[in-house]
C-alpha cells in the first residue's frame, strides 16, 4: 500500500506510470525544497497508492542546508570502495536516523494502510458466498463456450440498466429476454440497475431461478404490464397504513405504490429486499441503486447508496449496514429499538424509481391513480350520500392540482365549504371560520399548515362518523385517508426519509457531515448519474467488463459523461472516453471504452443508427417512449420498445462474446 522513493526517483516514477498508465499520486516535484528537505514527506490520493518520500541528507538529520551540502559533497556516488569503518557507520547512522525519528508516522501510515486495504477488499460474507456459488455458474458458461480461464478465477462481467421510467424498465426486460434465448445471461455475475430498471428487477428478483427461463419470465412480465392486473385500491391503502403505524411514512411510499398499481399494473411486491438472498447463484447478484438528497444538494462524493440483498449503504466511504436493519432508528453504529418491518420491494421501487423528480408530476400521477379507483367506484355506487361524500372528495383533491398555488388553493377551499352544507356529518370548525380577510393575511406557510388542519379535521369527522357502521375498505374513506396524508407530505416535499443508519457514528474514514442528522432521505440515482456505475467499480468487486445499455432520454452519452468525472473525483478506475466519437444524434449500437489497468466499458444506447437505420426514425422513437407519459398498456407498443432493446443484442452478439474473451484474458495476466 506504500513505498519508501529517493529524492531523484520521484519525478521519474510519476511520468513513467503516467506513461504506462500505472496508479501514481500527483506530485508536484518543483514545489520540493531540494536544498532544505524534510525528513518525511506523504503523497496521497484517492484510489492510488500513499507514497512516503524520505530523501537521505534532510535539515532533519543533518540540522542546516551547511551540513547537508558538506554530506552530499563526502558520499557521492561515484568514488572508491568505502573501507573507512567510521565513514560508514555514519552514514549507516545517517540514514537509521530517519527511521527513528519518523517511526511513529511510518506506524501511523501503515495502519491508515490497513485501513485502506480492509475498504478496498471486504464484501460482506454473504455477497462473498453467492459470488462464489455464481462463479462456478459463469465457469461453466465460458467452458461451453470455448473461452479458457483460469480454474477458479473467470473473469467479472457486470451488467447495467439505466433509468428511463417505464421505458427502461421495458427495455431492460427486451434485453434480458434476448441474453436469454442467445445463452449470454450466465456470464453475467451482476445485475445492477437504477431507476426505471429497478422496476423490472423487482419484478423477475421474486423468481429464484428466473434467469435459467429468461424467455419465459420475461414474456411474462411484458405481458402482465399489459394486462394490469394490480392490487385493490383498498390493499395498497391498508398497505399504507401499516407504514404509518410505523412512524415514518413519506412520499416514497405512496410513489412505490404508484409504481405497482399503476405503472407497472401489477399486485404490490412485499416481499423484502433480504428475500432476494437466493443463495445457489442461479441469479447475477442483484444490486439497486439510489442517492442521499442533502448529500447531491451539497454535491458531497459520498451520496451513492447501494442496496443488496445482505447489505445496504454508502459506497463511499464504504459505511454499510445489513439489509434487514434500514429503517431502523440507529445511534452510534448500533440499532435503538427493531420496531419497523424491514425495507420491501415496494418501498425499495419508490426510492430509486423517483427520478420524475418533478413534484407536480409526482402529484399529479398519485392523484390520477386514486382518481382512476374513485370513478370505477362511482360507477358501481347507488348510494346518494355515498356519491355526494365522494364528490366532496374528489373536489378536495382539487388542492392537490394547487399544492403551491396558495390564492388557487383559498378557491377550492370555498367550494368546499359550500359543498359541505348538504354533508352535515362532514365538518372542520377551521374551515367554517376561514374567510379571505383571514387568509390574505397569512404567510404561505401558515396558509398550508391552516389546510392540514382543514384536512386532518374532515379526516377525524369521517372516522368518527362511519364508527360501527363503515363498510370495510370503503374506497371513498381510504381516498380521503390518502388525501389527508399526501397533502402534508407533500407540502413539506418529505421524499425518501427513513432512518440514517450514520446517525452519531464515530470512525475516522466517515466524514463528520454524514452522521449529523438523524434521519436521511434517499431518492432516485438517476438524478445524478442515470446508470449504477458507482458500486461496480470498486476495488472490493475487481469488474473486469462492464456492459452499460443506456435507456436514458437525451444525450445517450451522458451516463458515460458524468461516471468518468466522478470516477475521476472519487479515485475510481475508469477507462478514458473520447467524447469527439459520442454523437449524440447517430449514435451507434456498440461503444467501447477501454483501458490497460481499469474495466473495460461497452455502452449500447437504446436508439441508435443500427436498430433505427437513420437519424429521423431515433428522433421518431425518442419522442415515441417518452420517459413522462402514462402506463403502457398497448402490447404492440411494449413489444416494439422491448424488440428494438432486443435488437441490440442480437446484432451485436459476437462483439459480446469477443469483449468477454478478452476480459478472460486480461483476467489471467492479472494473476
């Protein structure tokens, strides 16, 4: 982890690794006093190795820059055998000297070596026992395909999806259909996604053994999305409530709701994230992606957080805690109290699939899910009072469409205090004294805080009055239930909290700033780096080939763009990339990036000049899937965006199968 360099050796090591593309700390050799040196001189930089520069004759050991001159002039390199026994016992002293007197700092370099050592090289028992079981599966894979390794060392592929809403997530089931029927899918010993991606592995994850029947699965989960086939209204409301007995609902709940119901249109997935150890191996190992909002608010490098079926936590500095404990209330590094049920696959969908970001897009689309539930109950109501309540309801949801437009907002309000006068079972005292005098008065703020009250008394009347005689899961109470609760969250923007599992930790490689709060708030990755390059390059996972498909909107580029400048800032290898050969227009099926000593990158965009042939139709497409737009339920229309993702496989297949060769031979040089 650390060498000891003379002075004359310096410079010629920082250009020579340069030139060979070697890990060296950057050194600014003219800033050295070379009349005056100091004993002890450390050049460190993230993810290179410390080097300790202790040049011989210092104003340490020697005292004055007089003395270190006369010592240079008495031991010069070129002259007769030493035979003088004093000569040399002073300068053997000479150089002992700078060992002694540095010993403590030598001591302290080595542990903070060890350290460096034990982040780079530990993963958790449990990913270390699944990649192993994995690895005979990836061995097996190259053996049938002729591609040689050594016994138990084949290389490291990993594959990554993008975000992109739903068109990712189908485009990434495409792909994985199509690694499937060209027997590609067990070369792969990751699985790692963000965003809209991690909507699709939600899904396949509750198969064991779904990689061994890709086609099949997959058909599966493209035909479900058509189909729609979600919960009850009433279930992913009960669901919601179980969250808030807890103590810490958020908009990540209802938004991972939205996400089952009714994007993906399928029942809510609540088995937990620590459910996914599947431990033969069958399965690249699965890893989610998200990041910490007050950490990308600050652009702090440490607001990665990885998600695994054993362990959660910051990739940087390589804090974790198991999977099974987030959510827990933490202090110190150790758990208060194990009150809340662990982290589900619907909770873990609203983290990293939230890059919509927009609030009011968010707003809308809860809104348009509960509306969708409350018009297919009006059509089945016969009841008067229960049509009246519910058009109450949907009135009050009008506050919603305002949830920043405080003057639209007093409007609303003054239709529904008109509405409530034939509901007399309905009631708020705070609403029936309101009046604009009143209002115009109020800050903005204040002026929420007098609608959550509005609300959370409507609410209290409600359930008060429907005591002993409620029907069970009466979708018009859940609606206001949910309308009471979404408004507060949403007035305060509360996305993504749970419990920071930092909280008041005490270790010298984590910066003070992470463990201060105690409560964090992770969101969408994607709204700093749309694909999951993070976890896959560090040292303790040694990926050899990395195989991005990018469903991004924009620049197809872009991904590739921002992992090589964080790789850069967070001492990352990462291969160089030219960026005069990315044409964001035409861009091609096949990239790669690739150099000696760091992970060779293919990166395929999902529209390109190969699956589209020409520039008009990848602008056809682009505007066609859309990352903001409703569910897709047209199954011509899932097929295609899953056939065109398909595409880049299938014509590409042999450039994959000679990207994994080389990273297999690359693997044995390392050896």
């Amino acid at each position: 982890m650390f060498m000891v360099c003379y002075v004359q050796t310096l410079k010629v090591a920082s250009d020579y690794a340069a030139k060979i593309h070697r890990p060296f700390p950057a050194i600014d050799v003219e800033s050295l006093d070379k009349d005056c040196p100091g004993s002890f001189y450390v050049f460190e930089e993230r993810g290179k190795p410390t080097v300790i520069h202790i040049p011989l004759f210092n104003m340490d050991n020697c005292k004055d820059e007089a003395t270190i001159k006369m010592e240079q002039h008495e031991y010069t390199t070129f002259q007769r055998p030493y035979r003088d026994q004093k000569k040399i016992n002073d300068l053997a002293d000479l150089a002992a000297e700078n060992v002694r007197m540095n010993r403590q700092r030598i001591l302290e370099e080595i542990h903070k070596a060890a350290e460096r050592r034990k982040a780079k090289t530990d993963l958790c028992n449990g990913e270390k026992d699944y990649i192993q079981k994995r690895l005979q599966i990836v061995k097996g894979w190259l053996s049938s395909h002729d591609i040689d390794c050594r016994d138990n060392d084949p290389p490291r592929v990993a594959l990554l999806g993008s975000g992109g809403g739903q068109r990712a997530q189908i485009a990434l089931l495409g792909v994985l259909r199509q690694l499937g029927e060209d027997n590609l899918l067990d070369s792969f010993l990751y699985l790692a996604g963000v965003s809209g991606t991690t909507w699709a592995m939600a899904s396949l994850y509750d198969d064991a053994q779904w990689s061994k029947n890709a086609p099949s699965v997959v058909g599966g989960a493209l035909q479900s999305m058509s189909e729609g086939s979600s919960s009850s209204f009433s279930e992913c409301v009960q669901w919601l409530r179980g969250r808030d007995a807890e103590g810490d609902l958020s908009l990540t709940d209802f938004w991972g709701v939205v996400v089952c119901a009714y994007f993906k249109g399928v029942p809510l997935e609540t088995r937990t994230l620590a459910e996914e150890d599947q431990g033969d191996g069958a399965n690249p190992y699965p890893l989610y992606s998200a990041v910490e909002r007050v950490l990308l608010d600050n652009e702090k490098e440490e607001l990665w957080f990885e998600l695994s079926p054993h362990e959660v936590g910051f990739t940087h500095p390589g804090a974790f805690v198991k999977t099974s404990l987030l959510r827990q209330d933490f202090h110190g590094g150790q758990v208060n109290q194990q009150n809340r049920m662990p982290v589900d696959m619907v909770q873990l969908q609203g983290i990293c699939g939230s890059a919509f970001g927009d609030a009011q897009y968010i707003i809308d689309t809860i809104k348009e899910w509960i509306y969708s539930h409350l018009h297919q109950n009006r059509r089945h109501s016969r009841s008067t009072s229960k049509q009246g309540l519910q058009e109450i309801v949907m009135l009050s949801f009008k506050l919603l469409e305002r949830f920043n437009d405080m003057e639209g907002s007093y409007k609303v309000l003054e239709e529904l205090k008109s509405e409530l006068d034939g509901y007399p079972g309905l009631h708020s005292s705070t609403l029936l004294e309101l009046d604009c005098n009143i209002w115009t008065k109020m800050t903005d703020e204040e002026k929420k805080q007098q609608i959550r009250i509005i609300f959370q008394e409507l609410n209290e009347s409600l359930e008060q009055q429907s005591q002993g005689m409620r029907i069970l899961n009466n979708p018009v109470h859940d609606a206001f239930w949910v309308l009471n609760k979404v408004l507060g969250l949403a007035y305060n923007w509360d996305f993504g909290r749970t419990a920071n599992i930092l909280h008041n930790f005490k270790d010298p490689k984590v910066p003070e700033h992470m463990c201060k709060e105690k409560i964090m708030h992770l969101i969408d990755a994607g709204l700093f780096l749309n694909s999951p390059y993070p976890p896959m390059l560090t040292d303790a996972r040694d990926i050899d080939l990395i195989m991005s498909f990018d469903f991004s909107a924009g620049d197809p580029f872009e991904t590739v763009k921002v992992a090589h400048g964080y790789s850069d800032t967070c001492g990352m290898p990462f291969p160089q990339i030219n960026e005069d050969d990315m044409n964001e227009d035409r861009p091609r099926s096949f990239h790669v990036f690739e150099e000696k000593g760091k992970p060779t990158v293919i990166h395929i965009p999902l529209f390109n000049m190969d699956n589209c042939k020409n520039e008009a139709t990848i602008k056809e497409n682009r505007k066609k899937y859309t990352t903001f737009q409703g569910p897709y339920r047209d199954q011509k229309k899932i097929e295609h965006l899953a056939h065109l993702a398909a595409e880049n496989v299938r014509m590409n297949r042999e450039r994959i199968l000679e990207e994994i060769r080389k990273a297999a031979e690359r693997r044995k040089a390392k050896c």
